[in-house]
C-alpha cells in the first residue's frame, strides 16, 4: 500500500461513508424539567399532612375540641366547605426545600400516644414528602384530647329547624 492509499483511510473509527452529525447545541438553560421556580402553598402540605395523619388507626381527630367545634358548624353553612376540615389541626412552614408542620391530634382512649405519634410522623413524612418533593425537617404533635369510648361526639346544636 502507498502512503497516499493509507491517508485516504478514515481517521476515527467510523464506517466509511458515515455522514457526520453537528454538534447539538442545547438551548434554554438545560433540561426541560429543570427550567423555571415550583413554589408549593403551606395549605397543599397542610391538607398532605391533615390527610395522612387521618389514615393512622388511633387518631380520633384533628385540632382542638373548639376548632373542631366551629368547623363542624362551618361545615353545617352552604359554602362553609369540607376542604377546611383537612386542615384543622394542622399548621405548615413551607420554604423552599424544606417545610416544617405541628400538628394536634385527639386520639383513641386504649392507645399507646407514644405509638400513635410515631406511626402519624411516619406516616406524613413519608407522604409530603412522595407528594411534593420537599424535605420534612420535623413533625411536631400536640396530643390535645382523648376519646373516651362513652362520650358522644361534640356536634354544635343547630338553630335551624
């Protein structure tokens, strides 16, 4: 083989003949899923965390015998609305990595509250933080009352005939 045979050769180990592609240049700052600001309200993780706290065997209820008192008289008016009753008891500090919630529970006479905490911490943790990607950094839980098995529930007398 002559010299002049061996520079007609392909320098890179591509098949002859291959056509090659520019390079492709990526415009708006990266990845699609990366580009612009999500910003989380503190009543979306108050309902996450009031819903999953719900789920755990021994709450009773959430919030205290008066918030819960006027929430069911709320919930009694046209247009007063469930979505209040999510929340009652729950209070969220949401920034922007990271969010704090204190949250106040009635629960079951009978129950271990020491159990019952752990399984409602663990229980909204793990939700907000599936849910909207933010890093729970406490879960503070204000034991209010205690649910005796022969009191009635507290439901407001209405005027209303």
């Amino acid at each position: 083989m002559t010299e002049s045979a061996k520079t007609d050769q392909p320098t890179v180990d591509e098949p002859r003949g291959a056509a090659r592609r520019p390079s492709v240049i990526k415009r708006g700052g990266g990845e699609p899923g990366t580009r612009g600001r999500t910003t989380i309200a503190d009543g979306v993780v108050e309902k996450i965390a009031g819903l999953a706290a719900r789920d755990v065997d021994g709450v009773h209820a959430m919030g205290s015998g008066l918030s819960r008192t006027f929430g069911a008289m709320r919930e009694r008016v046209p247009g007063g609305g469930k979505s209040s009753s999510v929340t009652r008891g729950v209070k969220a500090e949401v920034g922007e990595v990271q969010t704090a919630l204190d949250l106040e529970i009635v629960v079951d006479y009978g129950v271990s509250i020491a159990d019952v905490a752990r399984d409602v911490r663990e229980n909204v943790v793990a939700a907000v933080e599936r849910m909207t990607g933010l890093e729970v950094v406490e879960v503070n839980i204000a034991v209010s009352d205690v649910k005796l098995p022969e009191e009635e529930e507290e439901e407001p007398e209405t005027r209303l005939q």
